[in-house]
C-alpha cells in the first residue's frame, strides 16, 4: 500500500514529461551549451566576440534563443496539446521538504559540472595533457549517460522503449569515439551535439506517440 | 491494543477509502491540476471523481474552483492547508502502522 501511494506520489513528475517536452528541453539545452562552447573554441584570439561588450554578448546571444525557443515551445506544446487531450497540473505542492531537496540536487548537479569545467580548463592549459583531457572528457560522456539511465529509471516507467535510446545514445558516443579521427579532444562537439540530439529526438518521438495515442474529450467532459 | 492496530483505527477514514486516497496522492504532489488531470491519472468515471470529491469538499481538505479556459469549462483543483495537513498526519500514521 506505501509502495502504491509512493508511486501515486510520483506520477505527476512522470506526467511533467508525457508529451516529451521535459526531454526536448535536455537536448536543446544541451546542443545550445554545445554550440557555445564550439564558437568559444574556433573563434581567433583577435575576433570581436572575445573581447570587450560583444565578448560579453556572445553567451547571451547564443543561449537565451535556444532556451527561449526550448521554454516557449514547450509551454506552448503544453497549452495546446496536453491540457486539452489529458488535463493541466502545475507541480509545486510538495511543500518544503520537495524544495529544499531539489535545491540541493541543482546545486550538487551545479558543483560537478562547475568543477568538471574548472578540471578541463587547467588539463587544457597542458596540451602534453591530452590523454587526461580525453579521460575526463570520457567521464562528462558516462555522467551524461549515467544521468539519463537514472532518469529513465525514475521518470519513464510507462515506456520502456527508453531504455533503448540509452543504448543507441551509448553505442552513438562509442561509435563516435572509435570512427572520428583524432583524439576526443578534436571530437567532443560531435559528442555533445550527438546527446543533444538524441535527447531531442527522443522527446520527439515521445510528442508524436502521446498524439497518436490520445485525443481530446467532447467538450461537455467537464 | 497493539501499537500497529491502534495507529490503523486512527487513520482518517476520509482519506483511507482507495479512490480518494488516489486523488489525495495525486493532489498532495501538486499546486493544482484540473478536472481532466484527475480523471486521467485515476481512470475513473466522471460521476465516480465527482462525487470523491464532494466529500473531500465537504470535508474541507480540497478547493474547488469553476473557472474557464476560452469558453470551456475547468474545474481547478487543490488541496487546502487542511487537506495537506490531514494527509501528512495520514502518511505518518501509515508509516506507524507498517
């Protein structure tokens, strides 16, 4: 009975991603931070966009479209689409407890990330250091994997099919390590646009199963 | 009385019954959510969730507000400090009681 009541608990996060748009967002997030990091990388030291006001500009002008489009989209998706077919809910209401313990998973998820950067960064000042680079690039790819399968596991319960994105994802990042030329330092962008992308297609895929299988009610259902 | 059986005659009978323990679980995790939601989440007949909640109503533990989204009728739902109150008394008495 505590099992059932805890999975009840839980259902309205799983709802959160019914329609995909929870995972549209990853991936979108995830090829944005990517292609910053990208233009970061292949810009000349005397470009504008290093220095100075544009310098500053340049985080900004990448990132709030991708977010932007990735939030309104999905709000938009929401109001159109899932509220009319399945019905609204706005998470929120598990008090304090739920708070500070998502406050505490945002700033661990923030700590790791933070210190994964600040690690590449100084491997990346040594270029003698491409192995440890490589390794800790490797160990950005497993967190990435890691985190997903976790989330599969918490949050997707009622598609199975997940599962076997984790493992195309998988077999995409092994495939990419083996077949790119160069080192992983050279084919990182390839890796991360590679996960953006299949979180983004996967939330897709999810978008056009829940139109398939559900419909809105007669208007009088209320 | 043992322990166990004390704490599971305590349990307030307008949350335990099976159906509106579901719309309290449902609700406990939320802001709000709508009519449809429940129905949804719950797979209950309309008359089945309306009359649940009536008595949740009655009880005081959810609010319900008639409201509209264009010109289709929604029926917000939440769950009231009483309702979020009496469900956290209910899971600790659950918990004593297993």
């Amino acid at each position: 009975m505590k099992n059932e009541l805890q999975d009840y608990l839980g259902r309205p996060k799983r709802y959160d991603n019914i329609d995909g748009t929870g995972e549209m967002l990853m991936g979108l997030m995830m090829l944005g931070f990517t292609l910053l990091g990208y233009l970061n990388a292949v810009l000349p030291e005397n470009s504008m966009w290093r220095h100075g006001l544009a310098g500053m500009l340049l985080m900004p002008a990448v990132l709030l479209p991708v977010l932007g489009s990735g939030y309104w989209g999905a709000k938009a998706i929401k109001k159109h689409i899932t509220w009319p077919r399945t019905g609204y809910m706005a998470l929120g209401g598990g008090g304090k407890s739920r708070r500070t313990t998502m406050a505490a998973l945002s700033a661990l998820a923030a700590g790791i990330a933070g210190i994964s950067a600040f690690g590449i960064a100084c491997l990346m000042r040594f270029e003698s250091q491409h192995d440890w680079i490589s390794l800790a690039w490797m160990g950005n790819a497993a967190i990435f994997v890691a985190a997903y399968a976790f989330w599969i596991y918490r949050m997707e319960k009622d598609r199975p099919w997940k599962w076997l994105v984790l493992l195309f994802m998988v077999l995409g990042i092994l495939a990419i390590a083996f077949i790119a030329p160069g080192d992983i330092v050279g084919w990182r962008w390839l890796m991360l646009s590679f996960i953006g992308l299949t979180w983004l297609g996967s939330g897709g895929a999810s978008l056009y199963l829940y139109i398939r299988h559900t419909q809105p009610p007669a208007p009088e259902a209320e | 009385m043992n322990e166990q059986l004390r704490a599971i005659s305590e349990l307030d009978r307008v949350i335990h019954e099976p159906g509106r323990l579901m719309i309290f679980a449902l609700l406990g995790a939320v802001k709000e959510c709508d009519f449809l939601y429940l129905q949804h989440e719950t797979e209950m007949n309309k008359g089945n969730l309306s009359s649940h909640l009536a008595r949740l109503e009655e009880a005081g533990y959810v609010e319900i507000e008639k409201t509209y989204r264009g010109k289709v009728p929604r029926t917000l739902l939440r769950l009231t400090d009483a309702g979020r109150a009496a469900f956290d008394q209910y899971r600790k008495g659950l918990k004593a009681a297993f």
